[in-house]
C-alpha cells in the first residue's frame, strides 16, 4: 500500500493550521496520479482552505517502482536531519514497501535505495527510468527559459522576439506553454497565467509554425463543411446504404472519411458494418479489395473518435471536480473559461440528475449552485449585444420586451441587428416555435425602434 501519513501545518501565508496528507511512499503501479504530482513538481503541496495559498510539505519520501526495478530515496535538507535520522526516517519506509511485497519479490535493488540529494534530482532520476534522456531533458528546460523569456519581454518586443526565435517555435514548445499556463493555475496565480495565455497565442498569430497550424485548421473547417453539406443533401429520410454510397465516395480520402465519421459517428453503428460487409459480398469481385480497405479505415476512424470522446469526457469529469472542490469556484470557472464547452455542460447536467435521483440534496445544491455560476459567467463573457438579446427572449412578456428596447437599443445602434441576424441562424434549426414567435418580434421591435 502506498503510505499517506496526516498532519497538521500551519499556512505559509494566513497562519491557520491546514491538515496535509503526505505520500511518504509512492509506487506508481499503486497511486499513478502521486507520480504525476512528483513530476511535475507539486507533490506534497497543499491548498488552504481558508486562503488558497499552496503550502508545500516538506517530507521523506521513497520513490518505489517495482516494473523498472527503481528504489529512489529522498530526504528534504531544509528538514536538516542528521545522517542517522535521515537513515532511520528512509528505513520506516522501506519496512512499508518491503512488507507489502508479494511472495518471492524481495530482489536485490530493494537492498539499497539510490539516494537523490534534491527533488529536481529525484525527478530527474525517474523520469530517466522513463526513458527521457538528459538531451531531452535539456531541451525541455530551453523551453522553459524560451518561455520565461517571452514572459519577461515588453509587449511591443514579443513580435521581433518571436522573429528571433521562429525555429524553436514548435508544437512542444506550444505544449510547454500549456504546462505552464496549468502549473500557474494550480499555483492560484490567475493572472500570470492569462498574461501567458495571452503571449501563448499572440506567438501562434506571429511564428511560422502557428500560420501552418492556423493554415491546416482552416483546411480542415472547409473539409467539414463540404461534407456536412453533402451529408445534409442526402435529407431527412436517409439511410444507412445512402451514408455508405457517401462513404463510398471518399474512398482513399482520409480527411472527408474522417469529417465523415466525427458528423454522423452515430450511423456508423453495428448494423452499418453488417450491412457493408453484405454489400461487399454481392459487390463485382475487382471492387471488393477497395471496399475492404474502406471497412477497416471506417473501423478504426470510429474507434479513434470513441476515444477522443472518452477522453474530452475525462476532462470535462476531471474540471467538474476541480470546481467543486474549489473554495473560490467563480475564478476556476474564468480560469477554465475555454473548456466550457457542450461536452462539460452534458457531464454537469448528467451529474446533477445522477445526485437528485439519488437524493444526495447536499450534492445537487452544490452542483445546481455550480451550474448557476457557470451560466452566468457564459453570459457574462458574451458580448453585450448578445447579452441584451438573451434578456430579450427571457422577458416574461412582450410589453417587457418592448420597453427593454425602447430604453437600450439605441446605445447598440445598428450592431444589434447584425447580432439579431447571427442569432437567428442558430436558432433557426432547433425549431421551437414560441421561442421563433418571440424572435421576430424582437427583430420587429428592434428594427422599428433604430429607423
Ligand atoms: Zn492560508
């Protein structure tokens, strides 16, 4: 069992004692979220729950990976043990790991564990276990600084700056940035890390390799909606054999086929591959080796998209937690801002159905709280024009309407017409026909009082 052992310390900043629990032993076959905690240099850190200042606990710990044979000591010197005590605190921890070995799995590394002098030495050790060599480590740590360069750099130099440094502008150093971004939030340091993101994408705007990234983006948008159109012609009463002569089409075009599949994931069922495999069989034999070849890219294309689906839901499990767990949700929510999207909302509404159904009342308040907060940060993040139209079609009725627009649609002017226009094709397909009626009275209204 990895060992946890609880304390009390008193907060680096407010001075309110905090109960820490401390991983002493982390075995990652056990408690991999531990391991990435070490890695990334917040192991044993603490939030206070009366201030939100990280606390870090400075701690023995002992680094136990039995699949790469690793045993990695590390004893803190600010904690300015003497040599004995440091052995005898490395000794309790190794009576844990070894006496919760399996029969028989007592093997001679667990004689003596590699002692690392400092926690960067200690990351360094078993990220090299990992297979991440010291060039590789050297060039993430030149990131880094290429990154606390651009932090530091005045804002009207980022450009020439980015110039300057084109060539290592790449996809992991995009990456670094990102790691930074989150290691900042989790530091509770919001700001800094909006003024990163904010760096992170005026050098996608400026370097070469964000224009190719932008360029293929926008590549793929047109793919997307040259086949959402061709999906669309096929009309309501479409069916599975209509989608595979689509498929058909885009035979040996990865990209369509993959715009394809990500639309209509649902038609790509079961049935569908019962269906094509029939329709290969009684194909002329010369077409049937294509058709084959077009099975097994439609096979993998859906299971690939399951996957990034499983994985967008973690994340969005992963935030939910995050935000509920939070003293200060409302700055978790604009922190996250971006990653609020149809995916973590059906998660948030699927969640609060599971509690209420349960009958958990504490749970529901707090996640119909959370939900509450969420719409209102949403709203508050949308324009203004856009804002008002929301008020507008959630007025209890159509003199509030009215007079809503008689007092403020002149300080919009023209503009709110456009948005009108914006939202209207939005809407247009959900169809609701009270919501449409109200909508064109807003439009009427509106369009009146700007003439
Ligand atoms: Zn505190």
């Amino acid at each position: 069992m990895p060992k946890t052992i609880q304390t009390t310390i008193q907060c680096v900043q407010c001075r309110q004692p905090i109960r820490a629990t401390i991983q002493s032993v982390i075995d990652p076959a056990e408690n991999p979220q531990a391991k990435i905690a070490l890695l990334g240099g917040n192991i044993n850190m603490v939030q206070c729950p009366n201030c939100g200042a990280p606390n870090t606990v400075l701690a023995p710990i002992l680094y136990h990976d039995a699949s790469k044979e690793l045993l990695l000591s590390y004893v803190p010197m600010e904690l300015g043990l003497p040599k004995d005590a440091q052995e005898k605190a490395i000794g309790e921890l190794m009576r844990d790991v070894t006496s919760s070995l399996p029969q028989g799995g007592f093997k001679a590394y667990l004689l003596q564990p590699r002692q690392a002098l400092t926690m960067q030495g200690l990351i360094e050790q078993v990220l090299q276990a990992d297979g991440v060599t010291p060039e590789m480590m050297k060039d993430q740590r030149d990131r880094v600084k290429l990154v606390e360069t651009f932090m530091q750099s005045p804002p009207d130099l980022l450009p020439q700056l980015v110039q300057q440094h084109d060539a290592k502008i790449d996809a992991q150093f995009i990456q670094t940035m990102t790691l930074v971004i989150q290691q900042l939030l989790g530091e509770g340091r919001e700001q800094v890390a909006e003024q990163v993101a904010y760096i992170q994408n005026q050098i996608v705007e400026l370097s070469t390799f964000g224009k190719q990234l932008m360029e293929q983006s926008q590549a793929q948008e047109a793919v997307i909606a040259e086949v959402a159109d061709a999906v669309n012609a096929l009309g309501q009463g479409a069916n599975r054999a209509d989608f595979l002569q689509l498929a058909i089409s885009y035979n040996g075009d990865e990209q369509r086929l993959q715009a394809l599949v990500g639309l209509i994931r649902p038609v790509f069922d079961y049935t569908f591959f019962e269906e094509m495999t029939a329709y290969i069989g009684q194909a002329p034999a010369d077409d049937r080796a294509d058709l084959e070849k077009l099975r097994d890219a439609l096979a993998q294309l859906t299971a690939m998209i399951d996957q990034q689906a499983q994985a967008a839901l973690q994340e969005a499990v992963g935030l939910l937690r995050v935000i509920v767990a939070s003293p200060n949700p409302d700055e978790v929510i604009q922190a996250n801002l971006p990653m609020i999207d149809n995916t973590f909302l059906q998660v948030l509404s699927a969640n609060i159905q599971e509690v209420t159904r349960r009958g958990d009342i504490n749970a529901s308040a707090k996640l119909k709280d959370v939900y509450n907060r969420i719409v209102a940060a949403l709203q508050a993040s949308m324009p203004p024009e856009l804002q008002f139209i929301n008020q507008l079609l959630n007025a209890p009725n159509e003199d509030e309407v009215r007079s809503l627009i008689s007092q403020h649609a002149s300080e919009f002017g023209a503009s709110l017409l456009g948005a009108i226009d914006a939202v209207e094709q939005q809407i247009a397909g959900q169809g609701d026909p009270a919501v449409m009626q109200r909508f064109d009275f807003v439009r009427r209204e509106a369009t009146q009082a700007l003439a």
